[in-house]
C-alpha cells in the first residue's frame, strides 16, 4: 500500500514537472533553469532538471529518462546537494555551467579550458549534456560533457577510460544509497596500469577483475555477440577506453553500478512499459580477485577451486590443504633463463593481472616468445588480439594472479617455466588423463632393449645429446608449445616409459613369488627383463587417489636426482589403469633385513656399517643441500635403506618426500605421514618438518645401526625405555660400551663407535635447533673434534605403539608400515 502511494506521489510530482516543461533542449549564457524548470533533449529521450531521490529532502541537479522519469541516470551535483528549492543552474559567458544557490553562492560548476565565443549548454539525445559554442556542431570542440564525469549509469556511446593525455578518468562510481546519489564505496574502471584492464572495485582495492580486451571482449567476461548491443575497446596512444553501441537506436539499455555494488543491465520493454533486467554481474568463488593467489588458477567446476599451475606447487602446503590459497604457489624447478625455459601453454584461460605486463600490439606470437625469453623476468606471454590467427603481444612480469580456467571460452596463455619441467608435466598430464579414461591406449615408447643392456650410461648419453640437440634448436623445440593435449609432448619425457606387457613378463605376471615386499604405497616386485637385467618395480594400487599423489612426487622428484647413495628410477609403466615405477634392482634388499636379523647381523662388520652411515648421511646431505630441488625425504628408516651388491647404502622411497624453496627452512602439514620410532616430536605433534626432522630420522637409524636393535619395539628388562631413551641412559651414566651391538666390539674401533653414538645422541636431541644439520654430522664422522655435549632425546620414553617384547627382533618381511597417524590441527 506504501508502495503504491509512493508510486502515486512520485508520478504526480513528475506530471507537475511535465506540465512547466520548456520543450528547449539548449540554454544560452542569458538563460538559466529554476527548480521546476527542465530541458528536454532534441529527440524526446532524456530530461533535465532537478529532483529529490526517495524521500529525501536535497535537491539535485540530474538527467532521467523521459519514459521513466524515476531513472536518474546522471547527476551534476553529486557531492553538494541543495537544501531547498532556490537552486539555479546557468551558463557563464566563459562557457561554465554554475548551480548557484539561494544567495548565489556556486555549489557546483563545470571546467573548460577554453573561452567560446557564444556559449550554449545543450542536452543531447543521448543523454549527454553538453556545453560548446552556439554554432560549431564539431564534436572534438566540445567544451565540456556530462559524459566525461560519469555517475553510476553506463550510456550508449559513454566512454569509459582515460584520456592519457590530460589524465581524465572517467568510471562508474555506485551512489551511497538509493536516497544519496554522493559517491559511494565501488567503482567500474580502466586500470591503465601494463596492459590496461577493466576492474571492479571496493574503495582502493580491486574485488574483480573483467580483465583486459582480447578484441572479442574482456578477458575474463564470454561477451557473447547479442541482438541489442556491441561493446568497442579502444586502446591508443592518448586514450584508452571503452564503450557499448546500440544496434537498434530506438531501444533503451543502460547499465548500472548500483550502492550495493551489483553491477546490472536493464533494456527497457515497450510491451510492458517497464525496465527488465538483461545481465547481472555474476559473483562465483572464482571471480574474487586474486582468490587463489600467485602462480594458480581457479576452475569453478573443481572442488577445491584453486589449483597451481602446471609445474607449481603450494608455497605453504598446510596453509594451502586448510583452503587458505592466499599464499599461491612457487615453482618446482627453478627457472634457468635463456638457455633453459620453455613455455607451458594453457587453453581457455582468463588471462592474469596485466598490471605488471607489457604489449606491443604489431608483434607476431612468435616474435612474443623470443622476446620474452630474453628477459628473465618475463613470465609468461599471450596474444593481445586472438581474433583470426591472433596478434599482438602481451608480456608479464612477476607473479600471474587471478586466472582461472574456463570450460569453454578463455584464450592461451604460454606460461614459463624451466625445460626439464615440460617432459615431466606431459608425463603428469597423462597420468591424470589416464586415470580418467581406460579407452585412449596411449602407447608407450618402447624402450629397446640394447638400451637397457647397456644400462644408464647411456640413457644417461641420449638425455645428454638430446639435451644438447634441444640447445642447438632451441627455438624450433620451444615452438612445440606443450599442453595436456599434445600427445607428442611424450617424445620430450626424460623418463623411459616401459611397456605394460614387458613388465608384466619380467615379473612373471606379478607373481607372490617375485613380491619383494609391501612398499610404501603398493607391492614391489622383483622382475628380469629378457636382456637379463635385474629391475625392481614398484606397482601402485589402481584405486588410490594418495597413491597416485605419492606416485606423482616420486616420479618428480627422483627422475631429476642423481647420487650414488640414491636408488635410481629406470623409467615407468603407464598403461591400462596400471601405474608402475621401475628401479634398479637391489640384490640385498634392505638394511633392515640384515642389521635386525641375528644371522645376517653378523655380514656386517664395523667396517660396513660405517660404510653405510656414511652413504646413508651423504645421501642426505645431497638431498637437503646439494640438489638443485632441496629435499626432505620425511621416511628415512631402515627398510628404506637399499643395499647394492658391495652394501652400499641407497636411499628410496620418495612417495612423501617434499622439495622446499630456497628460503624455507619448515612447512606444516595437516596429514601427519611416517613410520613410528623414526618420526620427529615437532612432527608428531605439530605437523612441522624441516631438514631437522630428517636429522633425526637419521639420528635413530645410527642409534639402531651401533647396536643392531630396532627403536620401535625395543625392550629391556630393567626399565621402560626405548632405544634413544637405553642409549641415553647408558650415555649419562657413562657406559655407553653397553650399548653397542656385540658383533661391532673391538678395541680398535671402540672410540669411533662411541664417537657414532654420540652423534647419533645429538641428531635425536627433542629440539630441532639443538641437533646438527647434515654437512656438521659428516664433519663429525670425519674429524676428532670435541663434540658438544647431547641433550635429552625426544620421545625417548616408550613410542606410542610398542609392540609387545615378542617381536624383539623384527625381520624385513615384518615390514614397517609407512602411515598416516594423525590429522594435526
Ligand atoms: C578545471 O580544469 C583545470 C585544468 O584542466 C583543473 O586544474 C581544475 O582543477 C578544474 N576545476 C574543476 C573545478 O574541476
Ligand atoms: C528497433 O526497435 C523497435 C522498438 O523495439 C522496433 O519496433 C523496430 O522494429 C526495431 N528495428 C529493427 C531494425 O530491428
Ligand atoms: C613493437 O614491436 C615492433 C616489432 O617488433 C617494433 O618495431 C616496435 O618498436 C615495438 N613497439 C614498441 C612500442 O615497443
Ligand atoms: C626485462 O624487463 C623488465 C621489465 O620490463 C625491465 O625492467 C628490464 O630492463 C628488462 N631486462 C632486459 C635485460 O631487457
């Protein structure tokens, strides 16, 4: 009934107004309009005049439809209302327009830099009000224009941008409320920063992005061809803008920033005399701003929505696992500049901030590349135009923010990234694709078997050649832009893919006779390819989601590793639903199988187990310091320690292990993975690990090695210690002899056996910072310096899950499950 009563007044008030009508669309500088007085524009589409929004009781100065007077689409006196109804708004003989209030006081005036001769203000049918000399229709000699200070209506044929030459900008700004047309806190504008783009923004901060202009539409926008009008992008030397044309002249559409910050289009219906809404900004997940972070992108058809890139991973995994994406992602290897950085292309994206790009709009695609990867800041390139074959040229430098992926629309983007990441991508995307279609056989390249008879060396050669020939034609090789869907992108893997049915013969069909045991994430089995070779090969369960996670960072992480105390990966097997890792075979199979093993204890002397201690630390050292990933293995036991042929030690299982950024010393997890007895306190209970807790990892396995006894599941009479709380025990009270295994004892070697145990005592300290990294324990091995006193150990008490005295002394086909304890808070 309010409603109806308002409508009633409002339309009285407005027929008021149309009966003091002066059917004049121009003022001259002797004329002026009173409160009560309108202009109508030429065509009959707009009026001038002022008016009160809602209920209240300031006067305005503004524009509005002639079919709907209630729609104000412009306002002059925004900012300064008027308090009564004295207010006159006239033209100055300088070609000014003035509102002056009842004491002739200016509470509003227009600008021009350049005096008429005899100026008139004039409302077009546009609804531009306009003010230039009397007689020159010229457009350019505009004086001054409505259209130039822009409220929260967007009209046909308005521009919206800058004039870069006098540094107008002209934007949509919301009113505060339906009753006050003063700015308000969102805004629609050009950022003319790079390659300028369309931002939607809350006060000074952007909240979305419709991107920059790829000559079809924003980036971020389907601007789909529509029957009622055509939106136009100009970007030139002293203007950057863009505005909409009406294809049928005689329709009614504006668009609207209203105080709520929806963005809408309304059309105007003749049929029902009313305004209908034709679009409205949409708000997904996706359309925040930067929502994802650096170096991700945002798909609304995934759960969660955010994703790194192609050859990034989480900068904070926990961070990242809690659905805080805010941290983005940072690279897996790092970029090498000219001589080794490929382009990674992505399909259907939005294109990410262009603030920090740059363009050049007669460069070739080609032309794009080249330059790009001349500039080791450049991180990615695209087309600036992608109507026909594409042209132009647009360049980013620094992190790629707010990108998402579109399941149709979208356009390229050639993301940077280094070389030997490409062939690994292409190895991942075709895990993926593989996991999600059993029909595509994809055939794996056969890796001949002179190849293998010959061995690594010569991988080891055709990587190196092949390398070689990709510097030699670098350029032809970058144009092969890899994506998910270029099946030649197999041709680049650095890792031999094996066929399934090679496998299958070499294992005797994955018979329980060749089961070498139960890795970390499925069987392992031994196999002998026809040639003769000894493989071992890790065969992932088919229907494990944390499987193929862990499958997918071992490939990464180990095919790029070379050591000698790191076992090595052969290739892989991807091929009807079946993921398989190949690896050297290791004839001794595991530490763990001779040091807890009464009989075989005694195949290992001091001599040896120095030997192993020592592969095992530079291993570890290589990992954490030495590799160009920087790693923490997160695993290290005893089962995972291989023994080659002369017992030299190799360390595998990579499935948890975790590369860290140049500068990061810990992370935090949420999904607390490892073996009991070998994990650290802080990473039991607090998630964190660092190098620190692989120190201690070692820690336990020296501890284990000196006295042949297994830290889990220790027992002694005499108390209720574990092996580090015995080994401290017998440290404090000086007879630290006693703890050492039987087989090791001799006087010869006594004092660098306790010198074993006394590192092995400092690497198992409880806190982090106390114990050695890596490069001071091999130093420690080495020399005969004072060593500094230990502290306690952590868990040196009983561990959480002892076993009964029973299992005293486990063997290796008890094997030591890598698991997943506990969801960390
Ligand atoms: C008028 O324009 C001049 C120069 O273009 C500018 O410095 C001045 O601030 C403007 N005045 C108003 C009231 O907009
Ligand atoms: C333009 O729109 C008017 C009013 O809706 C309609 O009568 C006319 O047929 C349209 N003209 C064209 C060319 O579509
Ligand atoms: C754009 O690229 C063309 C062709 O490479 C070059 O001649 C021109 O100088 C470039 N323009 C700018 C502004 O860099
Ligand atoms: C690389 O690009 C950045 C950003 O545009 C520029 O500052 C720098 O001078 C360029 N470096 C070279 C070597 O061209």
């Amino acid at each position: 009934m309010e409603t109806f009563t308002h409508l009633f007044v409002c339309s009285f008030f407005f027929s008021l107004l149309r009966t003091s009508i002066t059917q004049d669309s121009t003022i001259t500088a002797s004329q002026s309009i009173r409160d009560g007085g309108t202009l109508v524009s030429a065509g009959g589409s707009f009026q001038l005049g002022f008016f009160s929004p809602g209920n209240s009781k300031s006067r305005y100065v503004g524009i509005w439809y002639v079919i709907s007077p209630e729609i104000v689409v412009w306002v002059a006196n925004r900012n300064a209302p008027l308090n009564d109804r004295s207010g006159i708004l006239k033209v100055t003989g300088d070609g000014i327009l003035v509102l002056l209030n009842s004491t002739n006081g200016i509470v509003w005036s227009s600008n021009t830099s350049r005096r008429p001769e005899n100026p008139v203000a004039q409302l077009l049918d546009t609804g531009n009000l306009v003010v230039k000399d009397k007689d020159d229709d010229n457009k350019d000699n505009i004086l001054w224009q409505s259209f130039d200070y822009p409220c929260d209506t967007h009209l046909p044929e308005m521009k919206l941008g800058w004039d870069l030459v006098t540094g107008l900008d002209r934007f949509l700004s919301s009113w505060k409320s339906t009753e006050d047309p003063a700015q308000g806190e969102y805004s629609i504008r050009i950022d003319p920063r790079g390659l300028p783009q369309r931002v939607f923004m809350k006060g000074d901060s952007i909240k979305t992005r419709a991107g920059s202009w790829n000559g079809l539409g924003f980036t971020g926008r389907g601007l789909r061809p529509n029957p009622v009008y055509e939106y136009g992008f100009v970007l030139k030397e002293k203007e950057v803008y863009y505005e909409y044309k009406l294809l049928n002249k005689s329709v009614f559409s504006r668009y609207v920033l209203n105080p709520s910050g929806v963005a809408q289009r309304f059309n105007w219906v003749d049929r029902t005399h009313s305004w209908e809404p034709f679009f409205t900004s949409q708000a997904d997940a996706c359309e925040n701003y930067a929502v994802c972070g650096g170096y991700a992108t945002c798909n609304i058809n995934n759960s969660p929505v955010c994703a790194c890139l192609e050859g990034f991973l989480p900068k904070s995994p926990k961070q990242w696992d809690s659905v805080d994406w805010s941290g983005g992602c940072v690279r897996r290897t790092s970029l090498k500049c000219e001589d080794g950085d490929g382009f990674w292309k992505h399909k259907g994206v939005k294109l990410p901030d262009t603030s920090s790009s740059r363009f050049n709009k007669s460069m070739t695609l080609k032309e794009c590349e080249e330059m790009c990867l001349k500039n080791c800041s450049c991180t990615a390139y695209a087309s600036l135009d992608v109507r026909g074959e594409g042209s132009g040229c647009v360049m980013w430098f620094g992190s790629l923010v707010d990108t998402r992926q579109f399941s149709e629309g979208g356009q390229e983007l050639y993301i940077r990234i280094a070389i030997s990441e490409l062939g690994m991508i292409s190895l991942l995307c075709r895990l993926e694709k593989k996991r999600h279609s059993n029909k595509k056989k994809l055939v794996g390249i056969i890796v001949g078997s002179t190849l293998l008879v010959v061995g690594m060396i010569i991988v080891g050669l055709v990587l190196y050649i092949w390398k070689k020939k990709l510097r030699n034609q670098e350029m032809t090789k970058r144009n092969q832009m890899k994506d998910c869907d270029n099946e030649s992108a197999k041709e680049d893997m650095e890792l031999p893919v094996f066929d399934l049915a090679t496998i299958t013969n070499a294992t005797d069909n994955f018979s329980n006779s060749n089961k070498l045991g139960e890795g970390g994430f499925g069987p392992v089995y031994k196999g002998t390819l026809p040639e003769g070779r000894d493989i071992a090969v890790k065969k992932l369960s088919n229907n494990s989601r944390q499987g193929l996670n862990e499958l997918k960072n071992e490939v990464i992480l180990i095919a790029k590793l070379q050591h000698r105390n790191l076992v090595k990966i052969l290739g892989c097997c991807i091929q009807e639903n079946e993921n398989m890792l190949i690896y050297e075979y290791m004839p001794n199979k595991s530490l763990d199988c001779f040091i807890f093993d009464q009989a075989k204890s005694k195949l290992l002397d001091w001599h040896k187990r120095i030997n192993i201690i020592n592969g095992v630390a530079k291993g570890l050292l290589y990992l954490h310091e030495d590799s160009r990933l920087r790693i923490i293995h997160r695993d290290l036991k005893a089962s995972n320690i291989l023994l080659d042929n002369k017992m030299n030690p190799k360390i595998s299982d990579f499935g948890l292990a975790r590369s860290f950024g140049g500068d990061q010393i810990d992370s935090e997890t949420n999904r607390i993975i490892g073996t009991y007895g070998y994990m650290s306190p802080e990473y039991v209970m607090h998630g964190q690990y660092s190098v620190k807790s692989d120190v201690f990892s070692f820690g336990v396995l020296v501890l284990e090695i000196v006295s042949g006894k297994k830290n889990k599941g220790f027992c002694h009479p005499d108390h209720q210690l574990n092996l580090l709380g015995h080994a401290w025990e017998l440290w404090i009270e000086d007879k630290p002899i006693e703890f050492m295994d039987d087989l090791v004892g001799d006087l010869r070697t006594l004092s660098n056996v306790l010198r074993h145990i006394h590192v092995g005592l400092l690497c198992v300290q409880q806190r982090p910072e106390d114990r050695p990294n890596m490069s001071s324990v091999i130093q420690m091995f080495s020399s005969e310096s004072l060593l500094p006193k230990p502290k306690q150990p952590g868990f040196f008490t009983y561990s959480p899950k002892a076993d009964s005295c029973s299992t005293k002394h486990g063997t290796c086909s008890a094997n030591e499950m890598t698991t997943t304890i506990i969801e960390a808070r």
